[in-house]
C-alpha cells in the first residue's frame, strides 16, 4: 500500500527508444557520420593535412636547395681570399711561442738544459708532425716527389726535407745550448693562395734588404728556377737591434719554395718552414727582431703587423 493516500499510481507511457545500428566499417546510417565525423567534418580535416603537408613539403625542398647551395665541403672553404675573414694576403709566424699568448719574448739562461728545456720542447711538438709522417693523417701515402719544374699533382703533397734544417735539429738542441738558438718561420695557409714572386731580378723591391738580393741574383745565376720562391728576411728593428742581432743563416734557403703552392687544404699537408739561426747574437739584452715575407702579392704594414711578424729574444 501507498504510503501517499491520496495520490494514485498510474503508468507513464514510455516511447520506445530507438535502438542506432553501426555498420562494421564505422559508419552510423542514422546520422549518417563516418567515425564520427560528417561530411563537413571530413572536409575540413583533409583541407587542413592538404595544408600542412604542403607547407612541409615546401619547407623540406627550401631546406635541400639552401643546404646544396650554402654546403660547406670539409676541404674547400665556401669563402675564399676576397671573400674571407682572412684576406689574400698571408701572414707570418714563427716557433717556439712563449707560455703567455701575449708577448713574444723568447727568454733564457745560459747554457743549461734546464733553462732552454721550454723552448726545446716546444720545437719538438711543433716539428712531430715533420719528423714522423705517420702522425698526420694521410701523410706518407701521397708524398709526391716536388720540384720547381715538377709540382704535386692534384691530391698529392710536396715532402718537407727536414735535413736541410741542420744545425736546426733536435739532435743539435735547435743550437740552444750554443747561445745562437734557431727560430722557424712559416706563412699562414691560405686556401687557393698563389705566391706572385719576384723573379725578375732587374726589378727587385728597393727596400729589399741588400744581401737578400744578392742572395737572389746568385742562386737564379746558378739555377733559374731558384727565382721562384717566397723570399723571407729578418732584422733587427733598430739600428741598435741590427748590430746585436749578429749574422744569420737561413736554413735550408731564405724563402719558401713556390711547388707548395698553392694550399688546397689536401691531406697530409705540412706547411714548408725556414729555420733562423741566429748565429751570434749579443747576450744580456733584449734584441727586437723583424721578419719579412716577400713575394708582389703579399702585403707589409708594420703598423698593422701585415706580411710581418715580430719577435723579441734576450739570453742571459
């Protein structure tokens, strides 16, 4: 019984509900939706795939014409000479370097192993790679036979003869312990960069120290290939320096042959080097000493330090 008196139970006519069948494909015939999308959905979607796809599509070839452009081969720079931070003109440079990156004094004490140690050590890491081919990838496996009238084929590399240093060897301490240490000189590569010599002896550079030019009319005398090399000169700087400084012997020439160049950066390269001796330099002071490259297309500003290097030596 009720426990509303009053009130009288009476059934609500339920509408029979509607059972939706799906297809087994995923399509609904009573809204007739397709995985629950309808048409307008479905359009919608694929207007927005077609976009996007075709934005990355576009970006990909963008991305593959910009890479085939600007691609940076491992051993050909994409910006050369004119177009480099570099220039067309090299620089000079020279071992051993001091310990602080900012002086170029090479200091030391007399005679003793200990107090050329330095310096000594520093040419023979620098010179490893000289005197033990193996060191330096691919060398010994392209070593072309060089010479003036025989340059290296494309691929190959010139051989630097490291006999023709002496006494400028390990063996001799680089002359250290004798006081009348050996200083190298090398010119900075630059890729594709060819020496423009001066091989005209009836037209060399007026301010061209005196004995290099009759250095060079001697040699190209004896043999006319000789005239093709990158000359280098060192001095004193001043007039002082110049009488301190003592006589020099530049080993194995004064210059740098013209068959390694130019530098095309392959494998197993070593740049070719002139050793300095300075044979009998005043001792207890400082000598400021001034080393120049020579060929019509390298730069000099001693201001700027262009086609120059500077060096201070002082052995107590």
């Amino acid at each position: 019984m009720s426990s509303f008196p009053h009130m009288q139970e009476f059934e609500v006519e339920r509408k029979p509900q509607r059972i939706q069948k799906k297809s087994p494909i995923g399509y609904d015939s009573g809204t007739g939706k397709f995985l629950n999308r309808d048409a307008e959905g479905w359009a919608r979607l694929l207007m927005f795939y077609s976009i996007f796809y075709a934005a990355l599509v576009s970006l990909f070839f963008i991305c593959l014409v910009t890479f085939q452009q600007q691609f940076i081969n491992p051993r050909v720079p994409r910006l050369q000479q004119e177009g480099s931070l570099i220039g067309t003109s090299p620089g000079l440079g020279f071992r051993p370097l001091p310990k602080d990156v900012r002086s170029t004094l090479i200091w030391y004490k007399g005679t003793g192993p200990e107090s050329y140690a330095y310096w000594k050590n520093q040419l023979i890491d620098f010179l490893s790679v000289y005197k033990k081919k193996g060191q330096t990838a691919g060398a010994g496996a392209n070593i072309y036979n060089c010479g003036f009238r025989n340059p290296p084929p494309p691929g190959k590399i010139c051989d630097v003869d490291i006999r023709g240093w002496d006494p400028c060897i390990e063996e001799n301490h680089f002359s250290f312990h004798l006081s009348s240490p050996c200083i190298f000189l090398k010119l900075n590569k630059i890729y594709g960069w060819r020496p423009e010599y001066y091989n005209e002896t009836q037209s060399l550079p007026d301010d061209m120290p005196f004995d290099l030019q009759a250095h060079i009319k001697n040699i190209t005398a004896y043999n006319r290939d000789y005239a093709n090399m990158v000359w280098v000169s060192c001095h004193g700087e001043t007039p002082a320096d110049q009488e301190n400084i003592g006589p020099l012997a530049y080993r194995p020439y004064p210059g740098f042959p013209g068959y390694f160049y130019p530098y095309n950066n392959a494998e197993g390269y070593l740049s070719p080097l002139v050793a300095v001796h300075l044979q009998r330099p005043r001792t207890g002071i400082v000598i400021n000493i001034e080393c120049r490259a020579w060929a019509r297309n390298i730069l000099y500003n001693r201001r700027e330090k262009i086609g120059v290097v500077h060096f201070e030596i002082m052995i107590e």
